[in-house]
C-alpha cells in the first residue's frame, strides 16, 4: 500500500509540481486548497490527484480536513506545508488584518498541520515534514514585513520541530526557494522582471519542478539523515542583499 502524502496548496504553482512529484515517486497523494474551485476541479481531472478544501490556518478545519483524509487515503506519513499567500505593502500602510492573515496562512498553518498529523507519525515511528519557507524569509524584503517574518519563523519552527522528531523517525525540514517562474511572479511587470532576473547569478528564475524535485528527494528514504535543515535553492542569490 503507498503512503500517504498531504501537500497544502497542493493544486497550483509550486504545490501542483510538488504533488505531481510525490504522486510519480509512489505516494498517495491528497492535495489542499483554499478557494478556488475551478482550478482544483481541472487539476484533479488531469492527475487522478485527490482534492480537498478547507483554510489551512484555521485550526478546526485542518483536523477535520486530516480526518478526511486519513479516511479516504490512510494515515498521513508525508506532510507538506507549501500554502502561502502575500499582503504586500510598505509597513506604514500595513493593516493588523494584512498582517493577520499572511501569518495565519503561512506560519500558523504549520502548527495546525503538523499538530493534526505528528502524533499519528510517531505512532508510525516514521515521518517526513517538509515546510516551503522562501528567500525573503532569510534576508527580508522591503514591502513583506509579514511574509518574511512568516517565513523566517518557519525556519526556526522547522529547526525545533525537527530535534522533537528525530527519535521518532520524523524528519523535518525546510525548503527557501528563490524566484521561481509561477504565475505570481510572471504577472509581475517586465522591467522589474527583468531587474529581478538580472540579480539571479545564475541567470534565470526557478521553476517549479526544481522545488518538487528537492521536495521529493527530502521526504525520501535516502534523505533520512537529514532533519533540521534549510535547502536553500535560488540560482547563488546572496541572503545578505
């Protein structure tokens, strides 16, 4: 029987290419989403991936979306926390709502997901927890006060989780991806496109595949000596810039 794999944000960017990975490497695969239905329905017709809905930083929803889950498919032994979202915008004109709900999404929700999941993987005496971090959560970016501090925290959750897991057969690891060529950042205007390309060593932005292939290599048996960890993959960006 194949394990279990849960990716939220699992339908679109870079969580589709992580949950194709995962399905193509022999995991039962269930994907999250949080709205939109259109495209989590066309990409369940085009996978055979299974869907679910429900907003991963609302505690409640992710233990019974996990419940469903574990019905339907078997007990999580994979988690993926990828699902973020951006409120960008200078820290003067940022909202307590702005900042709210770009924690919530992006660090929270790695509590709720991994509270309604790790007790089952120590059962198991196995696990492997992967949470997407980001570049901007290494070294900052100007208009992201909430995103980079969602992110940085990711880390330090990551580092600490990893050292509760490790006698239980639990890695925990993190993933900072640079610029990766998602819709997010090719709607982003040509000339500061291009002005982010040109600050990439190695000349181009990621792709998606690129972030799913480490994904899939860290949640491998032959990555079990890894936990606690940041793969850093952004083309030689300098996290001090």
């Amino acid at each position: 029987m194949s394990k279990v794999a849960l990716v939220t944000g699992g339908t679109r960017g870079i969580g589709a290419a992580i949950s194709l990975a995962l399905k193509e490497a022999g995991y039962a695969v269930a994907a999250t989403y949080a709205g939109n239905d259109t495209a989590a329905a066309e990409f369940k017709e085009a996978t055979g991936i299974e869907v679910y809905k429900w907003d991963v930083g609302d505690f409640d929803a992710c233990a019974e979306g996990v419940a469903r889950v574990t019905k339907d498919l078997g007990e999580v032994a994979v988690l993926v926390n990828n699902a973020g979202i951006t409120r960008d915008t200078g820290f003067s004109r940022m909202t307590k709502d702005m900042w709210d709900a770009v924690l919530d999404t992006n660090l929270t929700s790695n509590f709720n997901m991994c509270k309604a999941t790790f007790d089952s993987m120590k059962a198991a005496k196995f696990g492997r927890i992967v949470c997407i971090s980001s570049i901007n959560g290494q070294k900052g970016q100007i208009g992201q006060v909430n995103y980079s501090a969602a992110k940085a925290g990711t880390i330090g959750f990551v580092k600490a989780l990893a050292q509760e897991g490790a006698r239980h057969g639990i890695t925990v690891n993190a993933v900072a991806p640079g610029y990766i060529a998602t819709e997010m950042v090719k709607a982003v205007p040509e000339d500061i496109l291009a002005k982010i390309v040109k600050g990439i060593p190695v000349g181009r932005l990621g792709e998606a595949e690129e972030i799913a292939d480490a994904v899939a290599y860290l949640v491998s048996d032959k990555a079990s000596f890894i936990t606690g960890s940041t793969l850093t993959i952004n083309g030689g960006q300098y996290l001090t810039s």
